[in-house]
C-alpha cells in the first residue's frame, strides 16, 4: 500500500504510527519525489515523500481508514498494489507483525 505526503515530518510519523499500530510489518519512507498531478482544475508540481507499507491484503481497509483519519491532504493517494509473489519467510513476517499482539 502507499500515499504520499508534502513533508518528511508527516511521513516519518504516519510509518511511526503505522506500524506501532500493527497496521503494516514495515514502512518505508521515499523521498523527496517529483509529484505532477491534476488539482483545481490546473496542473500541479509538488515535491512530496512515498510512504510504503507492507501489510497482507486482509488488512487493507484498517490501514486505509486510519490514514484517512491523521493525514493532511483533502483527498490522499491511499493505493494497495498486489503482492504477487514475495519469499515466504518474508511473507510470513509480515503476516506475524501485522496481528494484534496481547
């Protein structure tokens, strides 16, 4: 899954928060980027930061509602791009990390 943000500040706490929360086994945080995207009607250039997160597609829509919920933008890119294959350990991590820990 990723979304981006206009600062490094917002993306260091939202991979914080994310995986603190156990919403993703790792974040990752890219940038700066070069953005160009439509917006009001004009075409827009902004440096932003790429956050990735690793989480199995189960848990899609729980990440989705808490970036909604703490992010800054009006309308933030919240994407899940499939995993169609990965090494199984790997994989298994990420399952393990993501489940609620008592």
């Amino acid at each position: 899954m990723q979304t981006t943000t206009d600062s490094r500040a917002e993306a260091m706490e939202l991979s914080r928060a994310v995986v603190e929360a156990r919403l993703a086994a790792c974040a990752q945080v890219c940038g700066p980027i070069a953005s160009t995207y439509w917006w009001d009607s004009a075409v827009q250039r902004e440096e932003e930061w790429l956050l990735l997160f690793k989480l199995p597609a189960d848990r899609y829509q729980e990440l989705a509602d808490f970036l909604n919920e703490r992010h800054s933008y009006d309308e933030p890119e919240i994407i899940a791009l499939p995993i169609v294959d990965g090494s199984a350990p790997y994989l298994d991590w990420v399952r393990e990390e993501t489940r609620a820990k008592g």
